[in-house]
C-alpha cells in the first residue's frame, strides 16, 4: 500500500485498508480483526446488518462501510451509530509499481 501511495503522489499516512468482508462469515472477520484490520465493507444490506449487530458489542472499534451500486437501500435508521459510511465505488485495480 505503501508504494502504490507514493505511485499517486499521496502520503502513506492518508491510506487505510477497506476489508471488503461481504459473503465472509463472522469467523473470518473475527480473524481479520485480530490480525489488525479495523475497517470492513460490506455490499450486502441485509448480510450487513446480521454482521455489524453480532458484533457490535465485542468489537466496538470496527468501522464499517456499504460499498458498491447498493448503498441507496440502506435505510437512514439502519445501525445509525455505526455505520461510518457508504462508498458507491471501488476501484479495484491499483497502479503497477
């Protein structure tokens, strides 16, 4: 991450990690989150729910995020306190170092 920041001219200290968790199970994410990753993306709303509510209270520190064309399902008293945000595109191709 750290090279394809200095590729964009951008600091690496701008740039974090979005764990796309959508069709993980829980399991995974625990995993995730004990390896260090605090930020998770999900595209499924209903997935989403079921995953940010089982969650929630052991795991405050999450961030989580809608990603994808789907984000406009979310309802505004969805998670209202948890949800950091929604993203409507992902680009999955990074720059080649």
């Amino acid at each position: 991450m750290s090279q394809a920041a200095q590729n964009c001219s951008r600091s690496p200290s701008e740039i974090s990690l979005l764990a796309v968790s959508k069709t993980k199970p829980i399991s995974d994410i625990i995993a995730a989150y004990q390896a260090g990753q605090r930020r998770f993306g999900e595209n499924y709303v209903q997935e989403g729910e079921t995953k940010i509510t089982a969650l929630v209270d052991d795991y405050p520190d999450i961030e989580w995020h809608f990603i994808g064309s789907h984000y406009n399902q979310i309802k505004p008293k969805l998670l209202p306190n948890i949800l950091i945000g929604c993203i409507p595109l992902v680009v999955t191709k990074l720059p080649s170092a």
